[in-house]
C-alpha cells in the first residue's frame, strides 16, 4: 500500500504525518513535518498565502523525513461550523436481510437536508435495528423493518473548498476531508471505551472539537469555535498584555482550577521599558482561565444533557489536543462533567518515538489512521469481501 | 375574599425563593422561620458546616467544601466568593425554578460578602429578579469589616437588580443608650425579617389591594440598583400615627428625607381583619405630603388573619428613580380602590433577552482583542469571543 499522507492545518501550528502500513497490518508513522501556523484564526483559514506557505514547509520536512514525493494528502478539518446531526433511515424488508438491503437502509439513512451552503464531511453508521432489536448484525436475520442510526457530521461548503484551494495550490490532491475530532477520537481512545461510552474533547488553538460514544455508536459530535487562543485572548485583555506576553504567562502560570495558595502569591507581569512593574494575583490569573475553560466544557456539557448522554460516558472523558497541557485541566473536565477524566495521545500505531506521544498529535496521527482504514476498506470492497459500512467508525 | 388560605409556595404567579449567604443572614432567615406560621420557601447558603446544621431552615447548600473544609470562611471575602464558584452549579440548581431571589447577606464578612455576587450572577444568568437586602457593619466593627462590605456592595450592584441597603449603623440611632449588643444584633435581624416578610407577603398573597411582581419589577429595574427599605408597626387605636411615625420621623429612612428625595416607592400595608379604607387613605395621603410632587407611589394592602389591632407598613423606596420610557406617574383612585387587577406574569426569558441585548450593546470592538477581524463566535446569542469574566461582569483588578 501507498504511504499515507495526512495534513492537519491548526490554528497554531501546521503538521503534516507519513504512515505506511506494515506487514502484520498495523500503521507506522514515519515521517511528521511541524511548522508554526499563520494566516488561520479559530480554524477558518483567512489568509491563504501564508497558511499556503506554511503548509509547504511542512511538506518538504515531511518528504525531506520520509525520502519521498508527496502528491496526494488527507486533511483534517476542524472549525466552528462543523456539526454532527443523529440520523435514522428505515426501510420495510422482506424474507433475509442481504448485504443489497444494508446499504440500501444506509443510503436512506444519510439523504438528509442541509442548507444550501453545507456539506456531509462523513455519516458514520451507528448501528442497525431490526423490528426494533437494537445494535444487531443485520446480515442474514429475517423481520419486517431494518433501520439504520447514522451520525451526520456536515460542514460549510465554502470552508472545505478554501481548503482544498491552498492544497491544490501547492500541485497535490486531497483524497478525503475528514473532521479533526473523529481523527483525534481514531487515535487516542481504545475500542474498550467506545464500548462503555466515552466523550473525546480535543482542545485545539482556535477551536474545541468533540466526539462523544454512548452505547458503542458515536452519538455525538462537534466543534466550537473557542480554543487556547481564547483563553491567551482572555489573559491579555485582563492584565492589558500584549498576546506574546499573554500567551508566555499562560504557559507559565496558566491553570483552570483556583487554588487557595494563588491568593497570596503575585505575579510579576511583563513591563515595556520605562514602565513601573506591576504584579497580578495568581488567583486572578487563574480565575481568567478557569472561567474560560469551565465555559467551554459547559457548553459541550449542556449539549451532551439535552440529548441524555451524560449518564451513557461510562468511560469517562478523554482530553487531547495542544489545551490538554494547562495545568488542572483534567481536574476542571472531572467537575464539570462529574466524570473521569484523563489526558489522551496517539494509541493503536507503532513507530511513534516519545515526542509523538503527546496530546496534542492525536489529530494528525488521527487522521492517517482514518485514512488507513479507509484504504483498508476500500481494498477489501474491491476483492468482493464487503463489510459492514463504515463498521470500523463505529468501533474498530 | 380569601384570607391566608392559598398555598403560597404553589402560587404560580410569582415564585419566590428567599436565600440567606453567610452565617448573619441565615440567623435572619432563621427569625422568619420561628415567627412565621407559613414561611415561604427559603435557603440558607453557607461555608461553615456547624452553622449550617443549627439552622432550622430546611434547603441548605454548603459550598466550597474544598476550599474552605467546611469552616467558614474566616471573614476573607475572597474565600467566600471561591467557595461559590466552586458550587456554582448547585446554586443555579436552587434558583433555577424561581422567578424571583430574595437575596439576604449581612456584607463585611467573608461568606456573605463573598458568596452575595456570585449568586446575583447566576440568578440573572437565570432570568430571575433578584432583590438583595443585605445589612452593612456597624462602625465598631472595623474598617477592615466595612471596606470589605462596601467593595461586596459594589460588586452586588453590578449583578443584582436591586440592592437594598440597611446600614446597622442607621439602626444604631434606633436603639436606645446602652443597648446590649446582642439585642442590637437581634434588632438588626429582626428589622431584616420584617422587611422581607413584608415584601415577600406582598407578592405572594392574593390580597385586598394587588401589588405584583411587574410593579416590584418596574421599581427595582429603574431604581439604579439602589433601593431603600424601611419598616414602621403599630398597635392598638392609633396604630397609623405609630407606624407612620416610626416610618417618617426614625432612622430607618433618616427621618423621612429618604421618601422625600425618592422618585418611586412601594408601599405595603398589613393589618387584620378590621384594617379600614381611612386608614389606607391616611396612609397614602402622608406618604404624597412626605414624597417630593410626582412621586410614584404604589401600595398594596394584605389583611392577615390574627392581627386584629395590629398595622405593618414596608416601604421600598428608589432614590434613584429613573422613569422607564413609558409614563409613570402618581396612583389613581382607580389604582386603589378599584377592581384587583390582572397580576402580570413575570416574563423571565423577556428579561434573558433584555439582558443580551445589553451585553452586545456594550461588547466594544476592542473586547474581542485578537478576535476582532474575524467573524465571531455567538452562541445562544453570546459572542464567545469576548473573555468570559468580562461577560460575567467579573472584575479583574490589575
């Protein structure tokens, strides 16, 4: 199988991953470019020739790494506008359900309507009923209805095609746009807690994406347009910082719980020449993010309430992405949701060496994953061994 | 006419919940509690445990179990407003189901003070009305106690509809030479629950002459967040020159010059079964020649069963009135003698509305920072953009 070549264009930072597959049917990665990211705010790109540029740079380290031409690349997308929206398609069966009539039902299932102006990234198949018999395997059962619940996950039309604007500028072609959420969720979650229910949140630069799996289907997803940038935003506007200085006292201080010892203790802020040296309370510094993060997984929380999945996370909640850093950040996600909570990276690949290991690859290892498994299935469709759609998005 | 027979905590007009923050506000509520026969629903909110659980009240919240291990906050503002950040869900729980939050604090310590903004802000958040009576430290109890106060008095301006202030120092003047200071104390509280319990029958019976919560409303909304609260009572055949002196002529309302520069009061009569038009008319004839010329006065009578011979008067007045767009003005015979009116629903998700509208009024560019060349992010109307303490009106001092 060809290398595959995944790209992840962040609001902070611009990566490129290579993965070949190896002989006993795992993925490698073998190769990653990183490059700081500009020109892309809360994940919309808005200026196209310096994400063209920065995009570039990745892909020569990338080809540079792996001794290899890159020509064609899956992108992961994220940004606000991405939504997942549960769907279910039903179809009157007669005699024993055949493979014809599975994906006649997933047809159904996915002929939703969008505005005008947005596109299905993916409809990932939950699971199949039968008369009502929930989460069966359809294939040779016998009843009257076969139904299909599908996650719809669409995005503005116009994002995408800006997208694939800046890679088909630079001579290559985009095989598949997949959500950066799903991505991350690919890589960092393990099928025991798809199983028991599970709430990825990957907490990016410019947005937050979430991915939640009640009863062994995905049965949510989602981004918000509020990431790291937010909280760096939040942080200079309360101590009149530029976003450098902003962003250099997060890494340092930055934490999303309030703790009783940062009452006491001041901060010296960063001071332009001829200024007086002014201090803040850590407490203060730490209200900033804390109110800001606390936010933020309130809205996914209140989102997962009004469809009832909270009591369905047996799993708990999985963080990933660059936001997983900040101090006490998993503590926050444990109050909110009232759920266990830890911090997630890159799982079922090998070849990852420890500086891959961290939170914030679980997208773009994420991504190459998906786009591995696609070509897997794609190859087994076409020696006649069909399976199940997009049975592996489910549970893999 | 039905006289203290309807079942007040069920009464869907106007859902009232009285909450006390702090150790001195929920002995406030506790003084409601043992002389009331049907205490309306109330809460006590603290961060001391032990004080918690010699309250009679029967919803408690103990927050801030972490931070402050269930032993008060020791006077320290910032602890208390900590502790009520960290249960901030629970509080919203509580209030959530109400349509107005009586808030009780005594400011200068560290629970009260503390904890008093954070729940106005999520009160509002909630669409409520929230009225906060709270009491300010006497002056020999320091200044640390009195700045502390003020500063939680400014930031529960910011959040609450309305403040309504009782100094202890006012009450001070009340008292007679030589007062012990728990009496003083017991005076404090108990000027605190009449207070309340005259609002709060006010808005939750069906009375003889209707107030309702759109003219609390109408009050309180245009009152600059600042209102003043004062109670008379009397007895016996001249029990309308007793209550009107101790209203008009004490300290409560220092000697009448609060009425006289107000704008808009709200004005509760509660007698007996033998409360007469005349007295009412008395009333409302000395409150007009008290009030400076076009002051909106309203007034609503409750008759209770058991208080034959007995007059309370609560009066809330704003000193500054600010007249809403439409026409307000003084009451009419109609007003108060007429047929009971319609009692207005309070609109809750009217006020939710309001409050957006506000906020995007207000949301400079400037506040959305590195934000501000790119579309923004709204989210059930909020422009997630903008820092959320600045959303939430919390002040970061630097």
């Amino acid at each position: 199988m060809e290398p595959i070549v995944a790209v992840e264009v962040g609001t902070n930072r611009v990566r490129v991953f290579v993965g070949e597959a190896r002989e006993d049917g795992g993925l490698m990665i073998t190769a990653v470019g990183d490059c700081a990211s500009s020109g892309v705010r809360k994940g919309e790109l808005f200026h196209f020739e310096s994400v063209s540029q920065c995009l570039e740079r990745a892909l020569h380290q990338a080809e540079d790494a792996a001794g290899l031409t890159i020509n064609d690349v899956h992108v992961a997308l994220s940004g606000s506008q991405i939504e997942g929206l549960p769907n279910r398609g039903e179809i009157p069966v007669e005699g024993e359900i055949g493979p014809t009539h599975v994906e006649h039902v997933c047809r159904v299932a996915r002929e939703v309507t969008l505005p005008a102006d947005r596109e299905i990234l993916h409809s990932i198949v939950g699971q199949f009923s039968v008369d009502g018999l929930c989460g069966v395997k359809p294939e040779g059962m016998v009843g009257q209805t076969l139904a299909a619940d599908v996650l719809i996950v669409h995005g503005k039309h116009a994002r995408m095609y800006n997208m694939v604007r800046v890679v088909k500028g630079l001579k290559l072609e985009v095989t598949d746009i997949l959500f950066s959420g799903l991505c991350a969720a690919m890589a960092a979650l393990s099928a025991e807690q798809k199983l028991q229910g599970v709430l990825l949140i990957d907490l990016g630069g410019g947005t937050t994406d979430y991915m939640a799996y009640a009863q062994a289907k995905i049965a949510d997803a989602g981004a918000l347009g509020v990431g790291g940038d937010h909280v760096t935003n939040d942080i200079a506007k309360a101590f009149r910082l530029s976003t450098v200085e902003a962003e250099e006292l997060k890494m340092q201080h930055g934490d999303a719980m309030v703790s009783a010892a940062g009452r006491t203790r001041r901060l010296p802020l960063p001071a332009g020449a001829g200024e007086t040296l002014r201090t803040a309370k850590l407490s203060d510094l730490q209200n900033v993010v804390h109110l800001r993060m606390e936010e933020t997984f309130g809205l996914i929380r209140a989102r997962l309430q009004r469809q009832n999945l909270l009591p369905l996370l047996g799993g708990g909640v999985v963080l990933t992405g660059g936001g997983a850093y900040l101090k006490n950040v998993a503590q926050l996600a444990e109050k909110v949701f009232g759920l266990p909570c830890v911090i997630g990276g890159p799982r079922n690949v090998s070849g990852l060496t420890a500086n891959l290991a961290g939170p914030e690859y679980a997208t773009g290892v994420g991504a190459v994953l998906c786009a591995y498994k696609n070509a897997c299935q794609r190859q087994e469709q076409a020696r006649g061994l069909w399976k199940r759609l997009g049975h592996w998005f489910g549970l893999s | 006419m039905n006289l203290g027979k309807d079942n007040i905590s069920s009464n869907p007009r106007c859902r009232i919940l009285v909450a006390g923050v702090g150790g001195g506000a929920c002995r406030v509520l506790d003084g409601i509690l043992a002389d009331w026969a049907e205490p309306p629903p109330m809460a006590a909110i603290n961060t001391d445990d032990r004080a918690l659980a010699d309250s009679a009240i029967p919803l408690k919240l103990m927050i801030g179990r972490t931070i402050a291990k269930g032993m008060g906050a020791g006077g320290d503002a910032e602890l208390g407003r900590l502790a009520a950040s960290e249960d901030k869900d629970a509080l919203r729980a509580m209030v959530t189901d109400y349509d107005l939050l009586i808030l009780v604090a005594s400011l200068g310590g560290g629970t009260g003070t503390g904890t008093a903004p954070v729940l106005a802000q999520i009160a509002r958040e909630e669409g409520l009305l929230t009225l906060a009576y709270v009491t300010t430290p006497f002056a020999f109890e320091g200044t640390r106690r009195q700045e502390q106060a003020q500063e939680g008095m400014a930031l529960l301006r910011q959040q609450a509809d309305a403040v309504i202030g009782l100094p202890n120092e006012r009450l001070h003047a009340m008292l007679p030479e030589g007062t012990p200071l728990s009496e003083a104390f017991a005076f404090v509280d108990r000027m605190m629950g009449a207070g309340i319990r005259g609002l709060w029958t006010l808005l939750a019976r069906n009375n003889m002459l209707n107030l309702d919560f759109s003219d609390l409303q109408t009050l309180v909304e245009n009152s600059g967040n600042e209102c003043c609260f004062g109670y008379g009572a009397g007895a016996g055949t001249d029990r309308v020159e007793q209550a009107l002196g101790e209203l008009l002529e004490g300290a409560m309302l220092e000697k009448g010059r609060v009425i006289a520069n107000s704008g808009a009061m709200l004005l509760c009569v509660a007698g007996g079964p033998d409360l007469a038009l005349s007295e009412l008319e008395k009333i409302h004839r000395r409150f007009q020649d008290a009030a400076r010329p076009g002051a909106r006065i309203s007034m609503g009578a409750v008759v209770l069963e058991g208080w034959e011979g007995r007059l309370a008067l609560t009066v809330l007045a704003a000193e500054h009135w600010m007249p809403p767009a439409r026409s307000s003005g003084d009451i009419t015979a109609d007003d108060l003698f007429g047929a009971p009116r319609e009692t207005a629903v309070p609109e809750g998700k009217g006020r939710r509305g309001r409050r957006a509208a506000q906020q995007s009024e207000l949301s400079l560019v400037d506040d959305r920072g590195r934000f501000k060349d790119v579309a923004p992010t709204i989210h059930d109307g909020a422009d997630l953009d903008i820092p959320t303490f600045m959303r939430r009106g919390i002040r970061i001092p630097t």
